[in-house]
C-alpha cells in the first residue's frame, strides 16, 4: 500500500477487500476488533484523497441477499471509528452500489453490502465467480487486499477480482503476514502452541505440521476430549469426533517419537448439560479427573489443575501460538481455562500471539488489554492454514 500511496491515489476508486466479518448479537457487534484493524488502511486511503469503497462478506448467507448478514451494522461502526460519514450501499454491485461509489467525492467511505449475498463470490465454478468478479471490478480502478480473515478463501473478492486491477497490501495483510513468517521461519524456542476451540477435524492439519514444529502442544478446548477419549479415558456426553480418534492416535504416537510434548487437560469442570449463553444462569459444574468423567456429563472447561499446568508450561516460552478458547468462555462458570492461558501468554516474556477470531474476541470480552500481547491475528482459518505452509488465494493473487 505504501507503493501505492506513493504512486498517488487522489481522486481513484480503491476496492478494499477488508474481513468485517464481526459477531452480532442481533444488530449490536459484539467485538468490533476486525473493523479497528483495517482502520489504518482505509484512513490512509482516504487522507491521500482515494474514494474509498470497502467491501467484505459477514456470516455465511447462502448466496443471496438475507437481512440478518447485513453489513450494515459494521459499516456503521466503521463511520464511527473514522470518525466521519460512511455511505452504505444496499447491494454488492447493482444500482445502489454503481450510484453510491459514482456519488464519493474524493476523501469519502463507501460500504456495499455483504459480497455473500452473490452467490458469484463463493462459487467453486470459476466463470461464474470471474463473472461476478468483473462486476465487483467496475466500481473500481485499484485493488487493496486487507482482509487477512478471509485470504485462505478461493473466493471471487479474495481471488478472481485482484488479477482484474492493479493490486497491493493493505497495512494489516503486510502486518499479519510479518508476524506469522516469525512463527515459520526461524521460530524462538521454547515454541510452545495452546490449541483449543471445539473443532479437531479443523485444527488436525496444523497439528500435523506443528509436530515438526513446535516443542510443546497444550490442548484444551471442546477438542481435547478426543484426544482424552484416544487415550483411552472416557468422555461421558462430552463433544467427540469420534471419526478423528484414529489420526489423533497416530499425532501422539508421532508427538512421543519426536520428543514433543503433548500435554492433555488433568481435570475438567463438568455439567450434565450444555450452559444457557442467553440468560447465563449458574450451570453449578463440578471438577473431576480428566480421567473420570461421569457417563452421564459433559466436559465444558479446563480444571484448576489443569489451569495450573498450563500456565507452568507456558511459563518458559519464547514463542507462543494460541488458538481457540479452552472452555465455553461465553459462560462466566467456564471462562476461568481461557482466562488463565491469556493470562498465561500476558505473563510470559516470549513473543505471543494470538490467533483466530474466538480467541481474539474471547481475550477482549474478558476484559484483556490487547497490546499486552505480542500480536492478535484477525484471522482464524487463515492463521492457521498460514502455519500449515499452504499457499493462501489471497496472498497468492496480491504476490505478483
Ligand atoms: C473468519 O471468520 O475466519 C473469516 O471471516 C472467514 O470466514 P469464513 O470461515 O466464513 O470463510
């Protein structure tokens, strides 16, 4: 981008593909850190006198238009962080979009709505995603990629519409990506990574890779009781990919061969039941051994124990990488494991950082400073499969 604001943008049309991708209760975003975070771009943008038109998808909306993915609380936001107006278009690149991005005089934010209400953007059919990228490409002159989130997405905005304009990096894509290289080239040791959240299947290629990779490997989260369960224990009603057991049996062989430490929760707090997020009413949980959960419970938080363990482990760090909660944080009764492993990362004297939207927005809802950690990533599946060594479409498409 710094090119580029060199070469001069005033009075140019400049797409930026951001990640708004907030979480909403109803219309109110509930952590607004994605939208901070390509701030730096768009204000730049717009002080060198660009007409600035942002873009983004929000949710997962299946191709057409569907009021409760709006962008249109994020775009609010946005005017608001800028501190002046944000137009909002109420479609991607029909009537409203063409007149609101012709009507920015130079220095003016425009917001067209969510790009997921084309079912262009996410087509797997490359004519029709290119279709739809031409579309996109004729509200502009230039193309800003600053969506870090979404750059693992072969999708239409992230992909297809870059090869279309002249294109760069945003300041948070160049940032993001400064970051993740320390964490893949030339990593400080101990290199210890805290993976949690509730999806295993998700998060096994990056465990595959970080075998040969990180020194320690703490599991927590909605996915430890796979592991807990191929280690032999059961798991009582807890969350189970009971599919997985076999290739996470096969990573703690591999971990034990290669002197990596994998370290599985000792206690977890358990309830017979799944708490109420809405009400929050006390879910009263106990604490068992990790190796004694009731047939009849269901596992929601690290332990005391496990906290304790944890924290010792994260300690001696040089290099921490921490993805996805450790227990329902939503929950005040669970929300102890993942504040004692930001906790944990606070304290250390190692570079930290933190990855993926969940634990992004879970250290901000707890009332964590962020600028005491080395670096929050915006992106969830994008972080991830960074580490993972894959060639990201996003990256790809702005490389040349
Ligand atoms: C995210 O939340 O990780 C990004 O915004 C990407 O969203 P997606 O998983 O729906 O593509």
């Amino acid at each position: 981008i710094d090119e580029l604001l060199s070469e001069g943008v005033d009075g140019k049309r400049v797409f930026v593909r951001a990640d708004l991708n907030v979480p909403l209760d109803g219309t109110a975003i509930t952590d607004d850190g994605r939208i901070r975070a390509v701030l730096p771009t768009v204000k730049a943008l717009a002080e060198a006198g660009a007409r600035v038109v942002v873009a983004s998808h929000l949710g997962r909306p299946k191709g057409a238009p569907d009021p409760a993915f709006s962008l249109a609380p994020a775009a609010a936001r946005l005017g608001e962080l800028l501190g002046s107006e944000v137009r909002f278009a109420t479609d991607t690149v029909g009537e409203s979009a063409q007149s609101t991005v012709a009507g920015l005089a130079p220095g003016q934010v425009a917001v067209v709505e969510n790009l997921r209400f084309n079912a262009g953007e996410t087509s797997k059919d490359d004519a029709e995603r290119g279709a739809f990228a031409d579309r996109l490409a004729a509200l502009a002159d230039v193309y800003v990629g600053d969506g870090f989130g979404a750059v693992h997405r072969k999708h239409a905005s992230v992909y297809d519409l870059p090869a279309r304009l002249p294109h760069y990096a945003g300041h948070l894509i160049a940032s993001e990506v400064a970051v993740l290289k320390k964490l893949t080239e030339d990593v400080r040791r101990p290199y210890v990574v805290a993976l949690g959240g509730a999806k295993v299947s998700d998060k096994l290629a990056v465990i595959d890779q970080l075998l040969d990779k990180a020194d320690r490997l703490l599991i927590g989260g909605g996915m430890a009781y796979t592991f807990l369960k191929a280690k032999g224990h059961e798991v009582g009603i807890s969350l189970l990919q009971e599919d997985q057991i076999p290739v996470v049996k096969e990573y703690m062989e591999r971990a034990e061969k290669k002197g990596v430490e994998l370290v599985l929760p000792v206690d977890v707090l358990v309830a017979p039941e799944f708490p109420d997020l809405r009400t929050k009413a006390p879910a009263n949980p106990t604490t068992v051994a990790a190796d004694a959960i009731p047939a009849d419970q269901e596992g929601l938080d690290i332990g005391p124990e496990t906290r304790k363990l944890y924290a010792s482990k994260l300690a001696d760090a040089a290099t921490v990488f921490w993805n996805g909660p450790m227990g329902v944080f939503e929950h005040p009764d669970y929300a102890e494991g993942t504040k004692a492993v930001a906790q944990a990362l606070i304290d250390s004297p190692g570079f930290t950082v933190v990855g993926g939207g969940d634990s992004a927005a879970a250290v901000r809802t707890l009332g964590f400073d962020e600028t005491a950690f080395g670096h929050i990533s915006t992106g969830g599946g994008a972080s991830l499969e960074y580490l993972e060594g894959k060639t990201l479409p996003g990256l790809a498409a702005l490389e040349d």
